[in-house]
C-alpha cells in the first residue's frame, strides 16, 4: 500500500501550497499584445503562479506513483502523463474556487474535499496501469465520473469569464482534449490512434463555444452546454475506437444532444 501513502503526500503538499496562498502577496505583472490585430492583455497573477507551482507537483507525483506498479513497465512511457491529467486539473480547479469561497468555514471544506479527491483519483490511476487489476472496473467508473464532473466546472469557469473567443475557445480546446484522452484511454487502443480522436474530440468542442460567444446565455447554461458537447463528441470517439460506431448509435446520441439542448435552452438558469 506504499502506493497509497505517497498520494497522501502528494495530497497533503498541495492542501499545504493552498493554504499557504492566503498568505502570500505576489505582484501582478501584465504584458498588452496585439494578436490578429486586436489588443489583448495577459495578466500573471499571483493565483496563476501557484498554480503552477502546485499542478507540477501534481504532475511529478502522480508520475512517480503509477510507473511504481508492477506492471507499468507494459506501458508506453509517451501513455504515462495522461495519468497526470485529473489530478492536474483537479488541483488546477481548485487553485482557482477555494479563494473565492465566502468564508473561511467553505475554504476549510474546499481543502479538505480537494485533499480527499487527490489520493481518490490517483489511486484510481493507479489502479487502470492493469486492465485485468480486480479494482480495474471500479477505477475506471470513478475517473470517467470525476472527468465528466470536473469538465462541467471548467466549462462553466471559462464561459463564465466571457473572455474573446481566442481565449475562451482555446482553454474549451485544450481541456476537452487532455479530458477525452484521459476518457478514451481505456478503449485501449494504440496511443497514436487515441490521441487523434481525443484531438478532433477537443476541437469539436472548442468550436462549439464560437458560437454561443453570441448568445446571451448565463455561464452555468454555457457551461452546460459545453459539456453536452463534450458528452456526445467524446463518446462517439469512444464508440468508434471500439469498433461499436453504428446508424442506431449516432441515432442515440443525437436524440440525447438535441434533447438536452431543448431542456438547457427551456430551464437553464
């Protein structure tokens, strides 16, 4: 169980790196660019440096744990960082709410949950190293779960912030694409083939956010939505990765798209 007990490391640094961020006072430094001819401004805050600082913790600890199974050596190293990817974006999505929790009592609560979550889902990497692991099933619901979860919360983070679509589409891309290939790692196709459908999986995504940029829409509905996206795009990747890709499938999957946009557009807040 000494793979346990290094995720409770990995987990009690970064409770430690959150909490030390009350503390802290950084500058913010901002660089003014002009990009396809329009004036955008990137600002390095404080939250920004330490969460970067805290997401390559993750990274390196999480490495270090799953290449410690037995049968790790099986594995492609270049297949090894997508093991990084939940708890990355786990510690990422905390580095941004905690602060903005209203009290202290919700901050506490924020990093007992992220601290808990962390030996969870690293466990659960852990575990996928060996398809034929008993916990193996188990392990793969919780992490196709918790990713399903967490790109609901960043969907919503990003649209939320209305930034240009430069932007907002580009950070929907590039979660999308480390979420699906995260996902359709356990169709267990070669690495090359998983990573091209995780691709096109992200960019259809991303695309999605283009257009609602001109809906007025609140951030949870966007967010939604994205996920919506995200749900059918991935899974038709997954489907077709696993040779089950049929007419009745596609069918399935546009009933339940065109469904839940009607229900989001109808109710969402």
């Amino acid at each position: 169980m000494f793979y346990h007990e290094r995720a409770n490391v990995v987990a009690t640094l970064v409770v430690l790196g959150l909490i030390l961020m009350t503390f802290l006072r950084f500058p913010t430094w901002t660089y003014n660019l002009t990009v396809l001819g329009s004036p955008l401004t990137l600002s390095l805050t404080q939250t920004v440096l330490m969460a970067a600082l805290l997401v390559g913790m993750t990274c390196a600890g999480t490495d270090v744990i799953v290449r410690s199974h037995p049968t790790a050596q099986r594995i492609e190293a270049r297949y090894s960082f997508v093991t990084w990817t939940l708890p990355a974006l786990t510690v990422l999505t905390a580095t941004v709410l905690i602060p903005q929790a209203p009290t202290q009592l919700y901050q506490w609560l924020g990093y007992v949950v992220t601290g808990l979550v962390l030996i969870l889902i690293i466990s659960a990497e852990y575990y996928t190293v060996d398809p034929t692991e008993s916990r193996y099933l188990a392990a793969r619901f919780i992490l196709n779960g918790w990713a399903y979860l967490l790109a609901a919360l960043l969907f919503v983070l990003i649209y939320s912030a209305k930034t240009r679509s430069l932007l907002s589409a580009t950070g929907v891309t590039v979660v999308s694409t480390l979420l699906a290939l995260e996902f359709l790692r356990g169709a267990g196709r070669e690495f090359a083939r998983t990573a091209l459908y995780a691709v096109i999986a992200g960019l259809c995504t991303g695309e999605i956010i283009w257009a609602m940029n001109y809906w007025r829409i609140s951030g949870v509905t966007g967010g939604l939505i994205l996920l919506l996206g995200f749900y059918v795009t991935a899974g038709l990747a997954s489907q077709q990765l696993q040779g089950r890709l049929t007419r009745q499938v596609l069918v399935e999957y546009a009933a339940v798209a065109l469904i839940g946009l009607a229900i989001l557009l109808r109710f969402g807040p």
